[in-house]
C-alpha cells in the first residue's frame, strides 16, 4: 500500500488525514500526526513549522485567547449577515388584497419560511459553515469538530438560552408562543433530527453514511420548511387566528415614506385627510400633510367603513372657523372659505318619471307631482305637455297651468284627457313638463306612454352595463330599472348589491331591497351608495341583481333570462382628482430623490467605514454618564476587541445595495473564513489540553458560537409581546443545524467516497475496524464513538426542556416570565440538564480517549 501511494505521488509520500492528524513522512500508512505535534497542520494553522516546540503553557494561552478573538470577529460579521437577511426579508411588494380591492405592501416572504431558512442561517452559519469547511479541509474524511459543534451548540441553545429567557420576563409578565402551531413542528423536528443521527450511526449502517441517507438528512430540511408553512397557513386546521394582520396577504400596517407612495395610495391619503381637514387643501397643504404623516409614521387611520362616520368638512357645509393641520410646523391654520349659505328652496318633481296608459279604453290619467325642500312655504310650478310620437288633440288632450302648493302641501295632481280611440298605435308617448316661470327652464319631465294592450310587460335595467365617478362624499346612483312592452298591474321584484372588483364597505354600501311597480308605472330606481374611497386609475365594478319577480317577467334577452336581470357598476376615478394626484405625486417624486441623493448607498457605505473607528455610538453620548473606570475599561475593550473587526468587516457593502445580497455574500464569506480559523484553533487547543477536539466542541466553540445569539434572545424576550422570536426560533435554528450542518457535507462525502472508492489511506486506515468490512470497496465512515453518546444525552435532555415548556404554558400560561420564584427554579433546572450534559459527555469521551 505504501509502495502504491508513492508510485501515484511521483514517489513522495502526501500527508492526508483528519483535521489535525496528518500522516508523517517517516510514519507507517495510516498512522497520523495531530496538528499540534510535528508534522500536523490544520486548513489555515500552524502558522509557523517549528510552533510544535514552542512551550504547551505558551501555545494554551496563545490557542485560548486567540479563539475567544475569532469569536468576537464571527459575532461582529455575523451582525452584519443579519442585517443583510433582515434586508431581504423585509422587501414588500404592492399587490391587490383580494379582501378589500385596495393596493397593499405585503412582504415578499413568509415570516415561517424566513425563519427556518435565511435567519435560521444568519444565526447557525458559524456551526454549520464549521462542519463543512472541516469536511472540505480534511480531503473529504469526517471529522469530530462539526458534528460536536452542532450537539453542542443545540444543547446550549435550547437549555441555556431558553433558561437565561424565562428568568429575563419582568415581575408579573409572561410570554407565550403565539405560533403554537409551528412551534410543535419546529419542535417535533428538532428531536426527530438528532433521534435521526442516532439512527443512520446505530441501526441502519453503524458508523457508515450512504449516499441515501445523507441526501435524506438534507431533504427533511425543506420537508420541515414545507410542513411548518402548511401549519402557519393554516392547513392542519388548527391554525390560531389572535390576529388577522398575522396573515401573509395581510398589509403591511406600518408606514412607508413618501418615495414608496404609488399613485393609488396617494389617492387613499388624499381621500381621507380631506374627509378629516376639508376639501379646501391647497396641493401644497395637502403635500406637507402626506409628508409629516409619513415622517412621523402616525398610525393608519381607520378603516372606510369607519371613516363613513367621520363628518366631512366642505365648503358649502357648516364648518369650524380653523382647521389646523395636526402636528404640523411652519403651516399657519387652515381656514376655509367662509362663503354664504345657498337659500333653501322648493325643488319639484314627477313620483314617477314614466307612465304607461294601460288601458285602451281609459280616458285621463293623473300625473303627482312632488315638492321637497322648503315645504312651509307657499310655492308654485308651471306645467304643460309636449307632444311626441302621440299627437296632441288628436291622441291627448293639451293641458297647461299653474301647480300652486301651499304650507305643508308635498303633493299635486295634473289630470290629462286621452282621446278616445282604438287606432292607437304601439309605444305612442307624450311628454309632462315642469317649468320655472322665472327663469323658463325646465326643471323635470315625465313620459306618459300610450299602450295598445293590457300586459304587465317585461323588467329589466334600463342599461346594463353603467359608469360612474367616485366624489370626494358618499354619493348616491340611481340605477334604473324599466318594464316594457306593457304596464298593467303591479309588479315587484327583489334586489341586491354582489363583489366584484368593488367590495362592499370599502368601495360601496352593500344593500338589498324590494322594488314594486305600481299600475301603469314603467320606471322606478335601485339606489347605489358610492363610497369615497380613493383612487387614481383603479376601475372597481359592482354587481346589481333583480330576482323572484311576480306579476311579470324578466326581458328574457338580458344575461339573466328569464331566471334574474344584472347590471353591472363601474366606478371610475374623478379626471379632476386624477390629475390633482398625479401632480402632487410628482412634487412627492421630486422631493424623494433630493433626499435620496443627500444619502445614497455610497454615503451610507462611506458613513459606515467612519463608524467603525468609533468607540461607542452616539447615542451612547447621549445618555447619562457611566462610572469613569467602568466607562474606561469599556472603552479600552473595545478598542482592542471589537474596533479591528469593525475595521476589516467595513469593506463589506452595507445591505441597501442589490437588495441585501450584495452584503449576504460578503458577510458569508467573511464568517467562511473566520470558522477555518476557529475549527483550526479549536483543535490546536484540545491538542495542547490533551482533551481531543470533540470535548473543545461541545464547550468552548458551542459556547463561542451560541453567545450572540444568548443576548439576542434576552432582549427579544423583554421586548417581544410574544414568546416565538426567543424560543421559537431555538427549536427551528437546531432542527437547521442537522438537516444542512449534516445533511449537506455528509451527502457530499458520501457521494464522493461511494463514487470514487476506497484509497489506500482509507484502507490503511478503517479495513481492520468492524463496520467497515461490507464497505471496503469504500464509503463516507462516521464513527459513531462518542458522537452517539452525546446525540442520545442531548436527545433526553431535550424531551426534558419541552416538558418543562408545556408545563408552564399551562401553569403560568406562558413558556416565559410569571412568577419569579418558579421562574428562577425552571432556569436553574434548565442549566443543570446542560451541565449534566457536558458532564456525562465528556466523562464518555475521556472514558474512550
């Protein structure tokens, strides 16, 4: 074998092994030098050759510290990666909510999805970046350093953090997990994943990943995502609902700035801050409000349904003295024009605008004519006829007069003669005027109509398919609805209002009727209210039905047939208000990208580089000043620890460019790079210690890696009204670490030692082991040594801590915080299943050195 490996090196033996063993040119095949001996070397370190015969004591310090160092560096960059994600997930898109037909922001990503994929990253990229970069630097042999890691950094997440979390909640508070759901998903698989590593090592082939078994490890990973988005949407059934804006298609309910503003949600602001402040606004007015609201991020006001109850301020309305523009500065009171009242008259119409003379053989018919208005007053119309296609004395008699109404009277009658024939021909009308003597203008007009039979006729809309334009009020349409072709009888019909694109209380009031037709009456109206709800160039549409008619028919040659009539409503946007929205739009757009241009991406990344260098942030400055020695020490650490990895982490572009990804790569790359040093580090230590490197995994580099995400846990517990955002994501970012910290390097490794077969290396060193005597053609070997011991240490202790968690959800009614005592016990108990755990964990591995 030895013969073998140096004819396929050129006849120079090449040191290959694990991660801090190589293979010494004077040693046996197979046999490995650790990487603090001589001869051993990591992916990055030793730096220097002769570093073995420095002094043990020297080398620890040197090992410790400078692993603590690369800690701070990771915790520094790893800031910065969560930046990065947390730019990425935040990006909105604008949308339609099918709900209301309004344009929303909703967010691009689910919230679960986002949890499980790129924050659980964010938060597990050093440990899962360990595993593979320790698979890669060992020529593809497994290691100890990463699997440890993870059990490691998975005990210390769940035991530690949950424990520092509970204790954390203030006096007399709880937190509860709002998303139970997915916390029993995420929680189910976060056992299942380890209780799987227990499997592949154990049972199915000892010591061995196969290729399906890896690929498998690494396909949970999406399964979990998969199921946990199910349970959020809802499709378990049992989905919380605490929250409607928990939705995903839900809008975005915080503000934006003007420069996100599109020209239909300028439309909304502007329809209601005129609802609020009057219609008087001046455009410039009108810009400094929009721009203080979304400056000040003032909450969204209410719904259209509500706002319906706000009493608008017009001009031709009684109105306050002063409106003032709330919470502006540099704007004088608003005062609206104070123009006199209109007189209150009497205004006239017809009780019906069209009239069938049914009869053949009737000889007048009365026509009321109603006053509304000021109906104490004395009051007179002038009436005549007007001929059309039924010719006046020949088919009618001529009338014309004077209707006088007085105090309190609402109604008249004019009686007009027909003439009495049986020539008539179909559909002959005639024409009832009201004219203002004053002024000669007609102010209404009825059609009487001359029938030849004595049918009820047919119902239908008059037109089918109608426009109208939404005001800055509620207005009211009336949609007519006739019946031809005959007029005896009484007829009625019920009706109402159905969604289309217009959804009732947002766009209109949704209503329901019964419409009758009187004997001879061809024409009576639906009444439509318009709400103000704001647009620029989104067309709405409402449905209107008739149905169940009795005493006559539908126009079977409408869309309904015989069954129902429907006329459909579109609403349009006022020219006037389109145009005044699209130029204040504009001065919006314009006054965006001067500020825009103040602070760019480029500023923004320069500004960033200066911050660097700063020892504490300025709003640090601003608060009360710190014990002297106290402030000093703080400042001299991070100086010495903190402000050199500012320094170097400063080049990586901040996350508004490309949309965060720009800032994702680079901030990756930068914790790559860190976790060659740290894995490297970390084996030189437990070379020195003489504790191996799984026992520097489990405490030190778990510890390292996991104490960032310790603190932020802490103040999302304090701060957060609910408990997912602390130990929600701890279930989820474990479940992550197996299924891609494992998943990932172990389908690689499998695939390449399965495809590309055994070595002599690999020979030398597993052809004599137990496990490996059905896979000597080659395999990805995984001893489970002490790696099963800890799996299953972790895997009861974690049973343990869910316990505990669903004990106090139904104690305290919450996972964290109530009271302090049973809080304090819970911790305490948390943090000794952890010591047990380090404890029999490495007893195990001293046991088995």
């Amino acid at each position: 074998a030895v013969q073998t490996l140096e004819n396929a090196n050129g006849g120079a033996r090449r040191p290959v092994g694990q991660r801090g063993l190589r293979v010494m040119e004077n040693s046996t095949l197979g046999v490995e030098a650790e990487v603090c001996r001589q001869g051993g070397s990591g992916v990055l370190l030793p730096l220097f050759d002769n570093e073995w015969t420095w002094d043990p004591t020297l080398r620890f310090f040197l090992y410790f510290f400078g692993l603590g160092y690369m800690f701070c560096g990771v915790g520094v960059v790893s800031d910065i990666f969560m930046n990065a994600i947390e730019e990425i997930t935040s990006k909105t898109v604008k949308k339609v909510n099918p709900a209301s037909g309004e344009f929303v922001r909703v967010k691009v990503w689910n919230a679960t999805v986002a949890n499980l994929t790129l924050m659980a990253l964010g938060s597990s990229a050093p440990e899962i970046l360990l595993s593979i970069i320790e698979l890669l630097g060992n020529e593809m042999y497994s290691g100890e350093l990463g699997p440890s890691t993870i059990v490691g950094s998975a005990a210390f997440n769940l035991l530690c953090i949950i424990a520092v979390c509970i204790s954390a909640i203030p006096p007399g508070e709880v937190r509860k997990i709002k998303e139970l759901p997915v916390f029993v998903v995420t929680t189910t698989f976060s056992i299942f994943a380890y209780v799987w590593l227990l499997f592949i090592l154990l049972v199915t082939s000892p010591s061995i990943v196969e290729i399906w078994e890896g690929v498998f490890t690494f396909i949970f990973f999406w399964m979990l995502i998969s199921i946990a988005y199910m349970a959020d949407r809802g499709y378990f059934g049992f989905r919380i609902e605490d929250d409607e804006d928990d939705d995903e298609d839900a809008p975005i309910r915080t503000r934006v700035i003007s420069a996100e503003l599109s020209a239909e949600d300028l439309a909304k602001i502007q329809s209601q801050l005129l609802q609020v402040h009057g219609r008087h606004l001046s455009d410039d007015e009108l810009i400094k409000l929009i721009e203080e609201e979304r400056s000040n991020q003032m909450p969204r006001k209410e719904t259209q349904t509500d706002m319906r109850k706000v009493a608008p301020l017009d001009i031709e309305s009684q109105a306050p003295s002063c409106i003032v523009g709330k919470g502006l500065e540099g704007m004088e009171d608003v005062t609206p024009p104070k123009d006199d009242a209109p007189t209150l008259k009497s205004s006239f119409a017809f009780a019906y605008d069209q009239i069938g003379i049914v009869e053949v053989r009737q000889r007048s018919v009365s026509v009321r004519v109603v006053r509304s208005g000021a109906v104490d007053e004395n009051a007179s119309i002038t009436y005549q006829t007007r001929a059309g296609r039924a010719k006046r004395d020949e088919d009618y008699t001529h009338v014309e007069g004077v209707l006088k109404f007085g105090p309190g009277e609402e109604t008249k009658s004019v009686l007009i003669n027909i003439a009495n024939s049986l020539a008539f021909e179909s559909n002959e009308e005639f024409y009832l005027d009201l004219i203002d003597a004053k002024t000669s203008t007609k102010v209404a007009s009825a059609t009487l109509v001359i029938l030849s039979n004595e049918e009820a006729g047919y119902i239908r809309f008059e037109d089918e398919n109608l426009t109208t334009v939404e005001e800055f009020q509620e207005k009211i349409l009336d949609v007519p609805v006739i019946r031809r072709d005959g007029a005896a009888g009484k007829v009625t019909c019920e009706w109402r209002t159905e969604d289309n694109t217009a959804k009732a209380s947002t766009h209109y009031v949704a209503g329901k009727g019964v419409l009758e037709f009187e004997h001879g009456q061809m024409v009576t109206t639906i009444p439509l209210t318009i709400l103000p709800a704001g647009r620029c160039q989104l067309r709405s549409t409402v449905r209107i039905v008739i149905f169940n008619i009795t005493g006559a028919k539908f126009d079977p040659n409408t869309e309904g047939g015989k069954e129902f009539c429907v006329a459909n409503v579109v609403i349009e946007p006022d020219p006037d208000i389109q145009e005044r929205i699209l130029r204040i739009h504009s001065v919006l757009a314009v006054n965006w990208a001067k500020a825009h241009t103040a602070r760019s991406n480029w500023t923004a990344w320069k500004e960033q580089i200066m911050d660097s260098i700063k020892l504490k942030d300025d709003e640090e400055d601003e608060e009360e000043e710190r014990n002297g020695c106290f402030e000093c020490l703080s400042m001299i650490s991070t100086a010495l620890l903190v402000v050199p990895w500012k320094i170097v982490f400063s080049c990586i572009p901040p996350p508004g460019f490309c949309d965060g990804w720009l800032c994702f790569v680079g901030s990756l790359m930068g914790i790559g790079a860190l976790t060659a040093v740290v894995g490297d580090l970390a084996a030189l230590l437990g070379c020195v210690l003489e504790i191996g490197s799984a026992i520097t995994a489990i405490t030190l580099v778990a510890l390292g890696t996991s104490l960032p995400d310790t603190f932020a846990s802490r103040t999302a517990a304090v701060q957060d009204p609910t408990a997912d955002a602390s130990v929600g994501n701890v279930t989820g970012s474990n479940s992550v670490n197996v299924f891609l910290g494992l998943g990932l390097p172990w389908t690689l490794g499998a695939l390449y030692w399965t495809i590309g077969g055994a070595d002599p290396i690999w020979l030398a060193r597993y052809q004599d082991k137990a496990f490996a005597q059905d896979w000597l053609s080659g395999a990805f070997v995984v001893e489970a040594g002490n790696l099963w011991f800890n799996v299953m240490v972790f895997s009861c202790c974690a049973v343990c801590c869910v316990i505990l968690l669903a004990t106090r959800r139904k104690v305290f009614g919450g996972e964290l915080g109530g009271p302090k005592g049973p809080a304090y016990v819970s911790s305490v108990f948390l943090v000794c299943l952890w010591a047990l755990y380090i404890g029999l964990s490495c007893w195990h591995i001293l046991g088995h050195q």
